[in-house]
C-alpha cells in the first residue's frame, strides 16, 4: 500500500498520490462529507435504522477501502439506496434484526464476487450482466419505491411540496457544488419549514449528548427475507464497476487490477455494517462529482471525509437531529430521488447504446419493470420473494434464454 503524498500546488489535475496543503486538504475532505451527506442520512431515516450507526459505519468503511485498494483509488461509501426496499420489507415482517442479516448476507457475497473477480477478472459479471440487464435492475429498484414516497408526502402534503420545488429549482438554478448539494439543502430548508408548522418531534433532541457511542444492534438471519437481498447484491457490483471505470477514466490511470478489491472492500463495510447495527454501503456517484469539479482525485481528502463521517457518527445529538426529520420532508425529497433511482437505469441504457429496435432487449426491460412497480409476491413455503427480488431474476434469465435460443438459431 502506497503510505503518504506527493505534496503539489494544484495549478492542474491533482492525482490520487498526491495532495494539496493539509489546510486545502481538509476543506476537501468536509466538502466530501456535505456532498454524501444528504443521500447517506436519508437512508437510515427512510428505513428507521440509527442515523449515526450509519455514519460511523460509513466512515470505517470509507477508510477500509482506501486501506485494502492500496490507497490508489479515491472513493467514498455511502448508504445504499437499493437496500431501502427489502430492508423495509424485512423490518415489516420479521424485525430490523433480520433486515441487518441480510445487510450482512449481502457483504459476505460481494466478498466473494470480489475475490473472484481479483481472479478471473469481470468480463464473466459482464456476460451474465450485460447493461440491458443491470439498467432494468436498477430502474426497478427505484420504482419499486413509489409507494413508500407517496406514502411520507400525504402525510405532510404542503411541506412535502415545498420541499420538492426547492429540490427541483435548487437542481436548475445552480451548478457546480450549490447544484450537487440541492438534496442537502432542500431537506435543511423543507425541516425549517416543518419545525414552523410544529411538524418536528425534537423531543429526543435536548435529552441527547453531543458525544457518546452509536446504537448499536445485532443482526439475526431467517431464510425467509434473504432473498429480498439478493438483487441489491447485483446493483452493489454494477455501482462497483461502473465506479472504479468512472475515475479510471477521469484520472488517466488504470484500475482493472483493483476492481476485485473496491468489490470486496465494498462488501467487508457492508458486512461489518449489518453486523453492528447499520446499512449496506456503495460507492458514490455525489463524490465522483466533486472529483470531476474540483479536478483533485487524492485519496487523502477521502481519509479526512472518512474520519469526519466517523467523528459525526460519534455524536448522538447530531443523530437524533437527523431521526427528527419529519415524512413530509421525507415525501417531497423522495418523490425525486426515487425516481432518480429508476432514470439511473434508464442512463445506463442510454449510455451503452441499448438498441430497444431488438425484441430481446424489449422483453428483458418491459417484464422486470412491470413485475417490480406492481411489486409481484411469490411464496414459496416460508420464503416471499418481493417484486424487486422477482424482477431481477427475470431480467437474468429472461435474457440469457432469449439470447441461447437466438445463438442455437442463428439469430
């Protein structure tokens, strides 16, 4: 593992091996924390799980993976939008316990997918995968969730559409930072609003110290949730891959010997998260976008976002805060980002060329969209597979069917 930087002045792009003045260092590094800030703390609170719990875990497994690629290449992990749905799922019918084994089922995969990948490389994910595949795998993750925001907005309706028109203006009006923190802000403005329509429960707030250690929980397994998991697991190594080619390509440098290792490094924080109480994480697209920004790709204003978001989840005030935010705010934001999940999918057919002109290409999008937004259940004795886990492996299968008999053809 590479050990400290080169020192530069950053007159032009500066690399994952080198770094800016410490002082310049650290405001990047707060600046990594504010941009993941606003999707991270929306996953506990979306699923009730503690929001410094996940903080902290955050921030171990942000420097966990520094630590296990070498500390070559610069990404931060942040909670997962794909666990929100089977976690909810979970939690609703056998306790969060079992949510967490599955959080923890989910890390042990993606170690293993990981290592295998060190191996064998990813052009085999590639063929079981290919992106009409993963597009409608994550565009049915996302639109799974719709009636969870409609749920949260009805009940704040004015403060969940103020916050929706502040999330949108904030997105057309501003660029650069202002614009990839409209999420942070919009929440920030929408709570104020809530707290002036006495729509805010701080009543825990007052009663909670500054600093003191996280609620921490065990995990518990049943067969009976486990395959809710199994598709985030798929959406956790598409997000992988396309990470580590995304600064690949923005950095100049070459990152196929590692990708096994972010695989793998994401999977240990997610395991070790499940493990204590908190939510599966991923790389993270807002962080991509800060890199792109500020043109500073070193891997120590991720150890100082890391050690930040550790610090943070140190602090049980700074907890109930976030878990005092009420569902009208949750709505409004929602009602976005949900169906921001779902456009991911759709940018992922975009920008692989998916030719919908092919049959097989429209029945492996159509299928696994429809069964996921309906949310199909099949029980097969104790176990339920929701629409999501049911959607994913149709998308899979539904594909490689169609693709052998066009090959055993001719086609």
């Amino acid at each position: 593992m590479r050990i400290g930087w080169d020192a530069v002045d950053g007159t032009d792009v500066v690399a994952p091996g080198q770094r800016l003045a410490w002082p310049k260092t650290v405001g990047l590094g707060m600046q990594h924390v504010v941009a993941m800030f606003g999707s991270t703390f929306l996953v506990p609170v979306l699923t009730g799980f503690p929001p410094a719990t996940t903080l902290l875990f955050s921030g171990i497994g942000t420097l966990l993976f520094l630590v296990i690629t070498g500390n070559r290449l610069p990404s931060y992990l942040g909670s997962s939008f794909a666990v929100i749905a089977p976690i909810t799922a979970a939690t609703a019918t056998h306790g969060a316990g079992s949510a967490l084994g599955g959080i923890v089922a989910v890390g042990a995969l993606l170690i293993l997918i990981g290592g295998i990948v060190q191996l064998a490389g990813t052009a085999w994910i590639e063929r079981i995968m290919p992106p009409v595949v993963t597009g409608a795998i994550v565009a049915l993750i996302g639109l799974n969730l719709a009636p969870a925001a409609k749920a949260n907005y009805e009940k704040g309706a004015v403060t969940a559409t103020i916050t929706l028109v502040l999330l949108v203006l904030s997105l057309a009006v501003f660029k650069g930072m202002l614009g990839r923190l409209a999420i942070f802000t919009s929440v920030v403005i929408g709570y104020l609003v809530a707290l002036a329509r006495h729509e805010v429960d701080a009543s825990a707030i007052a009663h909670t110290a500054w600093v003191g250690l996280p609620h921490l929980q065990a995990p518990s397994f049943s067969w009976a949730v486990l395959p809710m998991f199994l598709p985030v697991v798929l959406v956790l190594v598409a997000e992988n891959v396309g990470h580590v080619r995304s600064v690949a390509q923005m950095t100049g440098e070459d990152y196929d010997s590692l990708m096994g290792r972010a695989i793998a490094s994401d999977g240990l924080a997610t395991l070790l998260a499940g493990a204590g109480g908190g939510s599966a994480t991923t790389t993270y697209a807002e962080n991509i976008g800060v890199m792109a920004a500020t043109r500073v790709y070193s891997t120590a204003a991720y150890w100082v976002a890391g050690v930040t978001a550790i610090l943070l989840g140190m602090s049980p005030k700074i907890g109930a805060v976030i878990a005092s935010v009420p569902p009208g705010v949750l709505g409004g934001v929602t009602t976005a980002l949900y169906g921001l999940v779902g456009i991911l999918g759709i940018r992922i057919w975009v920008s692989n060329r998916v030719d919908f002109s092919q049959p097989i290409n429209q029945i492996v999008a159509a299928v696994p969209l429809i069964i996921g937004i309906a949310d199909y259940t099949w029980a097969l004795g104790q176990v339920t597979f929701t629409g999501i886990a049911l959607g994913s492996v149709a998308a899979i299968v539904i594909y490689q069917v169609m693709a052998g008999l066009a090959r055993t053809h001719g086609r």
